[in-house]
C-alpha cells in the first residue's frame, strides 16, 4: 500500500486535483489520500488557510466574517462546480460558517479548509470520506499521541480508496486540535504508519528536493536519496524542505518517504530513508539561516562553572533571545543568538558580567551560519578543506567552525554580508565532491 499526500500546491484548483485523480488511479497500490487545503493559485493568491485564521480574528473581535468566509465560499464552489460535485458542500459551508461567526475558535476555523477539501476530493475520487478528528490523537503541546496510530489501521483497512484531511485531529478527550502550519506532512506520516505503508508518497510542485537554495544557488542537483537524520539536519540549519516532525512517525518503522511532483509525476523525485549508503554521495546539501549575532563571553576556569553555561542561556531567554548553535572552550563560550528583535547589547554586555560573573562579554557583528550536511562528512576529511578553500579564495572570513558537533553537519559561520556568496561557493564545491 501507499500513502499520498497532496499540498496546497497540487489541489489549488479543479485542472490540479484532475492531476491527482490520474496518479491515483495509475496505481492500484495508492488507497490512502492525504490532502491539505487549496493553497495559491498565483504569486498574489491569499490561502484559504490564511483567510480561515482572518475569520477567526474577526469574530473574536465581534465582527462580521461575511465578506472574507464569502471568498473562500466561492473558491470552494468554484472548483467543485468544476468537479461537478458542488452539491455536496454547501451544507458544509453554511454550518462552517455560522460556527465560525460564533466562536467557535481558531483551531476549529483553520481546520476547516482540509475538511472541505477532502470532503469534495473523497466525492470526486468516489472514495470513503475519514475525519482526521476520529482518528488523530494529539498531545495537549501538539504531539502525535501513540493513541493515533491503532484507530488509523482501523478506519483505513479494507478495499477501496479513502481520504483523509491533513493539518488536525483531536486531543485525547476528543476536542479539535490543529498541527503547526504545515502540519498536513505530519498527517501523512500518521497515516503511513497506521497503514503500514510501503511508501508515503509526498505530492508536492517541485521535482524532488534540491541540494541548495535555487533562489541563491544557481541549478542546484537534485538530491536522489537523503536520510531521515539529514533531512533532521538540514531542516535545522534553515532548508525549507520537508516538515520536521513529520519524519517520526515514519522513522520508528522504516517507511520510506517519497517526494514527488504533481506536475510531473514520472519524475523520481528524493527517497527519504533510514539508511543510505554515502560513498558516493558523501555531502547532500548546504543551507544557511541568517541573521546571528555572534557573543564571545569568557570566563576563567569555566570548567570549574558547570551551571555558567545554562545560566546564560535562561539569561537570553528572559530577553527574549534564543540561542541556536554554541561553541564552548576552555575558558570561552561563544553563541551564536539569533537576532529577531531590537536589544541593547552593550547592556546585555553588562548584565552578564555583573549578575552572572563573566570576566568578559565581546559582541561581534551580524552573521550567517551554514550548514554541509552528509553522512560521508567525517569518513571524507578533504572535504573541509575543499570548503576551507573555497571561501578563502574569495576572501570569506570564517567568523566560527563547528567541526564534529553532529558527525554529519559542519557549521561554518560567516559574515552576513557574504553569506550568498559563501553559500554559492560551498554549493559549488560540495557538488564537485
């Protein structure tokens, strides 16, 4: 059996879900749909998941919700009127809307777009209707409970296709709950888990994922097969390529996660697996996230201060600021903190000398960090040097290294102002390994 997941992307209208039509039925094997709510049609288009939450806001301040909820009305009308399946949701619409326009909540009105898609989508497949609130457990924090997983296997089993919307399920005690946005890649992974899937196919508008930024790099490769802990690594340094959390419910049994392209379905697509082998492909990607400041504290003997470091950090974090890579030697410990709002350093600066005892506190200027991720990384030693190189050629000052933290990434901090052209350049080099 597979699993297929559809994006925003790939049911943003009626010519796109006739796309996903044609790959269900050109595999027999393919009997659970996963969709997500129509997403933009064009560069100016607005979500309807964006619309549904600005209904939200405005009922909670009193005020009417007409005229948003009657655009996302007539998006759904339009395409099920093209479908030729209309009649089923203007019911839907009409209770959807007055819950809404009473309080019903934001989780409740941010579900809804994936419930109306996979109502019209089950209708147009001729497939079974499952409500992700019958069978998606989660965690009060918004954790998959383990709960989940025997009620999927239960309404999934059996012939026949069925569709399920993505982005919610129910807390323990049955109240509507939705993931964090993007949270239909989760629903997939469940899905393939409870279904005991071969593969979770992920139906997305590119052909795979790519080894770089194409915004940046310029025809990056395409990567043919990543890890689950590369993809892990790579989401964490910035890459923008597969929803986090949705690689553990699949992780615990192996399934394999294929991302395709609804656009151009016999593309291969990437593989994301449990194993790979990197002799061949030691390096799988390069990706940056941006901006830092970089504060270089010492403390003499810190060793001897084992409390300093977490001290530090519950410091930064009264302030609001967040500390996403760190670097600790002898007597110094250098963070890396990520610089979304305004603060007076030089006050932070002082702070930390006279509650905390720092000998010294350096703030040094805004920069990028990037990330080489591959699991050949530490078993292919010229590696870092060929990047070393690159960035010397150009003049790149290499503000911090972490070289071993995690045996399949480098972290490479460099001044902001060059962080494209550093990007490129790694790009480069680590294709040509």
């Amino acid at each position: 059996m597979k699993v297929c997941k559809f994006g925003g992307s790939s049911v943003a209208n009626a010519d796109q879900i006739r796309k996903v039509k044609k790959i269900v039925e050109s595999d027999p094997q393919r009997r659970v749909v996963v969709v997500s709510a129509p997403g933009k049609r064009h560069k100016e288009d607005e979500k309807i998941t964006d619309m549904l939450y600005t209904c939200d806001a405005l009922s909670r301040k009193g005020e009417s919700i007409k005229e948003t909820f009657g655009i996302i009305r007539q998006r759904f009308l339009e395409i099920a009127s093209e479908l030729q399946v209309a009649g089923s949701l203007k019911d839907s619409l009409d209770e959807i809307e007055q819950k809404i326009a009473a309080g019903a909540g934001p989780d409740y009105a941010a579900s809804r777009g994936e419930y109306l898609s996979a109502l019209m989508i089950a209708e147009f497949l001729g497939a079974q209707f499952v409500d992700a609130q019958e069978v998606v457990r989660l965690t009060d924090d918004g954790r998959v409970d383990e709960s989940s997983y025997p009620l999927v296997t239960e309404r999934l089993r059996g012939e026949g296709v069925k569709v399920m919307p993505g982005f919610y399920g129910a807390t323990v005690n049955g109240e509507l709950k939705t993931f964090s946005r993007g949270g239909s890649d989760i629903s997939g992974a469940i899905a393939a888990r409870g279904a005991m899937a071969e593969v979770y196919e992920n139906w997305t508008d590119v052909s795979g994922i790519l080894m770089a930024d194409p915004r940046i790099v310029d025809d990056p490769k395409p990567i043919k097969e990543i890890s689950y802990a590369e993809i892990r690594e790579m989401a964490s340094i910035g890459a923008n390529v597969f929803h986090e959390e949705a690689i553990a419910p699949v992780k615990s049994i192996g399934v394999p996660i294929n991302v395709k392209n609804t656009n151009d379905p016999s593309a291969p697509g990437t593989f994301i697996v449990l194993n790979r082998d990197s002799v061949k492909d030691p390096i799988v990607g390069v990706s940056g996230k941006k901006p830092y400041r970089k504060v270089l504290i010492e403390k003499f003997m810190l060793n001897r201060y084992p409390d300093f470091p977490g001290q530090v950090l519950k410091l930064l974090r009264s302030k609001g600021l967040s500390v996403d890579f760190e670097l600790k030697g002898f007597d110094t410990l250098t963070l890396f903190v990520a610089e979304d709002q305004e603060i007076s350093w030089e006050q932070l600066s002082e702070e930390l000398k006279r509650e905390l005892g720092a000998d010294d506190c350096r703030v040094g200027s805004e920069v990028a960090m990037i990330g080489v991720v591959g699991e050949g990384l530490t078993s292919n030693s010229h590696i870092t040097g060929a990047a070393m190189r690159a960035l010397e050629e150009l003049e790149i000052h290499v503000e911090g290294l972490n070289y071993g933290g995690s045996p399949i990434t480098m972290l490479i901090a460099v001044p902001l102002r060059k962080y494209q052209e550093a990007l490129k350049a790694l790009a480069k080099t680590v294709a040509q390994v």
